[in-house]
C-alpha cells in the first residue's frame, strides 16, 4: 500500500506538469535566506528517471545567492481538485555548463530567452517597469537539479486522510503518518 502512494505520488510529478493546466507545473521552491525563510513559484520543467526534477533561472537571481549559501530547498506542489498536497525536499545543483545547460537553453524559446538577458540582474530597483534593458548576448540561464531526498505526501479525503513520508538512503523508504 505504502509503495502504491509512493507511486502514485512519483507519477503525478513526472507527468503531471506534462498536462496543459495541471497545477504541479508551478510548485513552490523555497530557501533559506539570511536564515529566514524565502519562497516563490517557478515552473517545473523536467524530470530524469531518478527522479530529479529541473528548474529554470537567471544565475544571478536571490535564490541563487541562497542556495550558493545552503543549497537545500523544499518544494511544494498543491492540486485544488484532488486536495493533494506533496512537499519534496532535497539538494540543489546549479548548472551553468555542459551539455544538459546546453539542452535545455534549446528548448528556451523566442520571447522566454528575453527573461535571462536583462541588463540588470533580476531584483534591482528599477523606476520604470516598461524600462527594462535586455543585452540579448548575454544569458544568464541557469539549470537548477532538485535531488530529493525527502517527501511527504497528503491526501484529504473520507473517511480518512491519507499522510505518507518518504525518505531516500540509498532507496526510497516509506511510512504512513496520522494525518
Ligand atoms: C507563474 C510564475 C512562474 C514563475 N516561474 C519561474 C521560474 O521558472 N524560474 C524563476 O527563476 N522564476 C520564476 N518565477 C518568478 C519567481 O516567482 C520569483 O519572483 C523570481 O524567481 C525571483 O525570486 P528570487 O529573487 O527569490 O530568486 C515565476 C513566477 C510566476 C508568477
């Protein structure tokens, strides 16, 4: 039973997002900055059979300069409809290099690849928001590998919420929590 939730749960992410409109598209990350908390959303843009899921950013971003200081995030996906909740954590790798950098700058098209070259980095003041310079040849794309290593999955349903954790040494280990 418990590895069927740890199916069920590793299906909707790594396909989930594939699907026009499903909410795990747009998890939240969130890091520790300056020993506070920090989240916002971002778009999940791939998964490896391991498991490893793949963000999109500008490397000169806040959350990088958080994850250079501690590179765990937690991530969380929220569906309205099925009321699931499922929290991932685990170790950020940054990747400005190489050729999955490479890959997935390909698939930034047109107007998106506008997001990674502005001339200033993302989170200066600014006074004007139509005032924005873009240096087209110079990107500043960064591939995020999330390695989970912890998980949580919640259900609310009748008669009886389904709460689950996860953990990974080596292989994923599960048990089922009061919810
Ligand atoms: C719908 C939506 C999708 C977003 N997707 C991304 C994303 O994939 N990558 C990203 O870096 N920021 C994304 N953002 C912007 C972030 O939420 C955030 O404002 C930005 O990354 C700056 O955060 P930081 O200063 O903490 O790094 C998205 C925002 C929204 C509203």
């Amino acid at each position: 039973m418990i590895s069927t939730i740890l199916g069920e749960l590793k299906e909707e992410v790594k396909f989930g997002y594939l699907k026009k409109g499903h909410p795990f598209r747009y998890p939240v990350m969130a890091s520790v900055n300056d020993g506070f908390p920090k989240q916002r959303t971002v778009v999940l843009r791939g998964t490896t059979a391991d498991f490893d899921l793949y963000f999109y950013t500008d490397m000169r971003s806040g959350k990088i300069a958080d994850f250079n200081k501690n590179p765990r995030t937690s991530l969380l996906f929220y569906h309205p409809k099925k009321l699931l909740q499922i929290t991932i954590s685990g170790v950020v790798t940054q990747i400005v290099d190489g050729s999955d950098h490479k890959e997935h700058w390909q698939r930034v098209q047109g107007n998106s690849r506008k997001d990674f070259t502005t001339a200033n980095a993302p989170g200066t003041r600014i006074s004007n928001p139509d005032e924005v310079e873009y240096r087209n040849n110079d990107p500043h794309f960064c591939l995020l590998k999330v390695t989970p290593d912890r998980m949580e999955y919640l259900r609310l349903k009748r008669p009886n919420h389904i709460r689950a954790l996860f953990e990974h040494n080596g292989e994923w280990k599960g048990s089922f929590l009061t919810p």
